[in-house]
C-alpha cells in the first residue's frame, strides 16, 4: 500500500468517507478490482514514483491520475513491507483464484475423495492468501505456518465428511430438505476452517502483538500535518496484543462473511434451477451455470465483505495496554493495520 513509500507527508486514505461501510466498500471494490492485476512492471514504478512525489512535497494536490497510481500502489504492494503480493494471492485475484476451487467444493453429488481434494486444494489457496497478506510486524515461523496448515485441513475435513455422513441419517427431514443440507456442508466446512485458519496462521501476532501507531484521527496529529508541507514521521508507539486480538478476530469474521454469499446463494439457486426443464435437457450446462452463478456472487460479494471492517483499523488507546495509553493518553485514538 502507499504508505509502505517513502515520503513523509501522508496520502488521503481514500476518494470514498471509509468512516461509512459503503464508503468502505467502494474503496474495497477498487483494491479488488481484477484490473489491477494487468499492470505491469513498468506501470507499477510509474504508480510508485507518483505516489511517492506526492508524499515528499512534488506534488501538491490529488489528481484523476494520482488516485489511480494510489488505486494500483494499494492493491499490489504489502502495507508492511512495501513489496508486491504474490499475484495469485492479491484480493484483486481473490475471484479468479478461489473460482474453480469454489466450483470444486460445490459440485453436486461429490464423492470422498473429492470433498477431501478440494477441501485440501481450499485450504491451502487460505494459507497462502492469509500468510501473504497478514500483519508483517510479527513475521511468522516455518513451523507455525506448517502445523496451522495441517489442523485447518484436518477442521475443514472433518467437518465435510461428518456432515456427509451425518445428513443422510436425519430421518425426519424430507428429501428436499436433505438435499439442500447436503449442498450446505461445503459452507459450514469452509466457513469453519477458514475462521480458524485464520487464528492459527496468525497466532503469533496475538502472542507477540502488533505495531501500533497514533492515529490520523487524533487532533494533535491533524494539527501537526497542517504546520508543516510534509508532515511527520509516524513512529510505531510498541506492540499490542490486544490489537493483535481485535485485528485478527475480525479478519476472521470477514472471512466467514465472504464465505456465506458465495456457498450458501449458488447452490441454493442451482438446486432450484436443475428441476427447471431447460437444465434438465442440457446436462452439460450444470458446470458452466455454476461457475457463472459463483462468479457472479463473488463480485459482488467480496468488497461487501473486505468492507465490514476498516483495513487501517481505529481505536481508543484505553482498550490497549498500559504502555500504550502511558504514551498518548487514554482517550487518543490510534490505529493499527488489520491485514486482509
């Protein structure tokens, strides 16, 4: 993100009020947008290079095409450490990479070995986009990356095939109702394993704690910003592990969040549209109806949920620890980054 650049003077953080969800959302829908990942390496300098400009004075106001440059900058570059997410694992291509891998998990009448293949494929495409994208102030060990990975695979398995196996055996539950649960299970494994995943690949920042900076919000901070063309420093004020634990317990439920439109709509329309007799002569058209109906879902249902809560995350030091609020006071807010 831009404010891995150098320069001193900080860029607005959005076009969009991110004091709003819908705000948030549209600034989402930017970072996610599948474009950003056709840029290329010369593109990227170009985007840098404005963006820094602007945060060391050169540039003195926002333009069409600064905001693109900061469009491109935020959607490719980590906010810790200033280098670009591997592409595969960019939220711009969190569509396209978990599409197949969706299909997968939501094809009808699935065998076991092919609910643990996609459950596996699924979990490993989390561990890859939670470990790329998470808080880099608290780098995570070969170890715990590996042990975190093997019990979410371990969750998402065994919640699959235990409902699998549980679902046929509800005797009170009409055929209908069966078939909707069955279509069901890939949801509550996902949604499942993925909140989990989430806690076991950063764990260590709960354990170790998170940077934690003064906030933008604060009136001091505004005031400082205004005496001077460039601004200040912003030096981390220590490490939190409360912080930690609200930024990952939330990027846990967005996770959750986005899991749920994406597993529960197609399937649940797919089960509607296969008694229709237009689907019923052409067999062949299950794969490409279910793929549109989960790329259609996506779209619009990941910046609903990257929006649920701040990426730059806000709060008042007195919900932090003593050294925090010894620093700024109890009532200053600061803010760290929650990771995506």
């Amino acid at each position: 993100m831009s404010a891995s650049l150098p320069g001193k003077r900080d860029l607005p953080a959005s076009q969009y009020n991110l004091a709003t969800y819908w705000g948030r959302v549209r600034q989402s829908a930017e970072i996610s947008d599948p474009r950003t990942l056709f840029v290329s390496n010369a593109g990227l300098e170009n985007a840098k290079n404005l963006v820094s400009s602007y945060k060391q004075g050169n540039i003195h106001s926002m333009t069409p095409e600064l905001w693109h440059a900061k469009k491109i900058v935020d959607s490719t570059l980590h906010p810790d450490t200033g280098l670009p997410v591997f592409l595969p694992f960019r939220m711009s291509s969190f569509v396209i990479s978990n599409l197949i891998v969706t299909a997968g998990m939501l094809t009808p009448n699935l065998s076991t070995p092919g609910t643990l293949l996609w459950q596996i494929t699924n979990q490993s495409l989390n561990v890859a986009i939670n470990s790329s994208n998470a808080n880099k102030s608290t780098p995570l060990s070969t170890n715990t990356l590996i042990t975190s990975y093997f019990l979410a695979v371990s969750a998402s398995c065994s919640v699959a095939l235990g409902l699998n196996s549980l679902v046929p055996r509800l005797k009170r539950l009409s055929p209908a109702a069966k078939t909707i649960l069955t279509r069901l299970v890939p949801f509550a494994a996902v949604a499942s394993a993925g909140a989990l995943n989430v806690f076991l690949m950063r764990g260590e920042e709960i354990r170790k704690g998170i940077d934690v900076f003064p906030s933008s919000l604060n009136d001091t901070e505004k005031a400082a910003a205004a005496s001077t063309k460039e601004g200040k420093d912003v030096t981390s004020l220590g490490k939190s592990k409360k912080a930690a634990t609200i930024a990952v317990a939330e990027t846990a439920l967005s996770r959750v969040l986005n899991a749920t439109p994406i597993m529960v709509l197609p399937p649940l329309i797919l089960v509607r549209l296969q008694k229709t007799q237009w689907l019923r002569t052409r067999p062949r058209m299950l794969l490409p109806v279910n793929l549109g109906l989960i790329l259609t879902t996506s779209v619009f249902a990941l910046p609903l949920a990257l929006a649920a809560f701040p990426t730059r995350q806000s709060v008042r030091a007195g919900r932090l620890e003593k050294e925090i609020v010894d620093a700024v006071g109890e009532d200053a807010v600061v803010e760290f980054n929650r990771g995506i």
